[in-house]
C-alpha cells in the first residue's frame, strides 16, 4: 500500500471515530433528560407540538445507534449517510434560528445551559458534515467491522 493510501485510510478512519464520539457523546444528555430535550426542540419552532415528543425520545436513540455504530464501524456507509443527513438537518435548524434571530441554546450536548445558537456552532457542524461526507465516501476501512468481511476471518 502507497503512503498516500495509508494516509487516506487514515483520514477516513478518523473521521467515521470522530463523527461516531460526537453523536454518540450528544446522545447521553438527551436520553437522561428527554423532557429537557423536547423544551430545547420546542426552541426552534420547527416541530408540530404533537411530533415533539416522540422526536425528542427518537433523535438521540438514532444518534447512539450511529455514533457506536461509526465507532465500531459497523454498517459504516449506512451510518455515515444517517450522521451525514441528520447533520445537514441540524444546519438547517441552526441556520433557521440565526435567519429568525432565535436566542436559543442549540441543545447539541446538553440539555440546559448549553451552546447558544450562533455562526460558531454552524461552522462547527460544517466541519461535522465534511467528516460525515469523508465516512461515507471514503475508501473500505479495514478497521471497521464491515472491512473484515470476506477476508477468512
């Protein structure tokens, strides 16, 4: 294998890593305190009030099933594209609050007191994006669970 592979094999295993750490660490404050996540969901005005709470129960089940997904690298590609649209949803959210001059915590990690909705936060989940993008389109990882397939193993 060339360096640049290495490099590359690299880049995409850190990316699926730190893509599945972010969802999976985003998830423990949400599933301890839904009610907590369903008001910071209310915050956005997005949600009709009957879909608040089962979204709120929903979203960071689906986050920790991606995030211990991604980290073992299981069902990679499928996880990535969950990560990677649930992302560009989060930016659309994010983005929504700037455009109505919300001043709202986005409830990413925690569920009170967190980070406030600002242009930080979007490009923070901008660079989350481009990881997901890289795990998703990136070369099979023979790190992950999915790459040992079909080798005799």
């Amino acid at each position: 294998m060339s360096a640049r592979g290495t490099w590359r094999d690299l880049i995409v295993v850190a990316s699926r890593w730190a893509v599945g750490v972010v969802f999976l660490v985003a998830s423990i404050d949400k599933l301890a305190h839904p009610g907590a996540f369903a008001q910071n969901i209310a915050n956005y005005r997005l949600i009709p009030l009957v879909l608040l709470h089962p979204f709120a129960w929903l979203l960071p089940v689906v986050e920790a099933v991606v995030g211990l997904a991604l980290i073992v690298g299981w069902q990679r590609r499928g996880a990535a594209l969950l990560a990677t649209i649930m992302t560009a949803v989060f930016i659309a959210a994010i983005a929504s609050a700037l455009a109505r001059d919300l001043d709202i915590s986005c409830g990413c990690f925690h569920t009170t007191g967190g980070h406030a909705v600002g242009r930080d936060l979007l490009v923070r989940d901008l660079l989350l994006l481009g990881a997901a993008l890289v795990a998703v389109l990136g070369p099979p990882d023979r790190l992950a669970l999915d790459g040992r397939r079909g080798r005799g193993r």
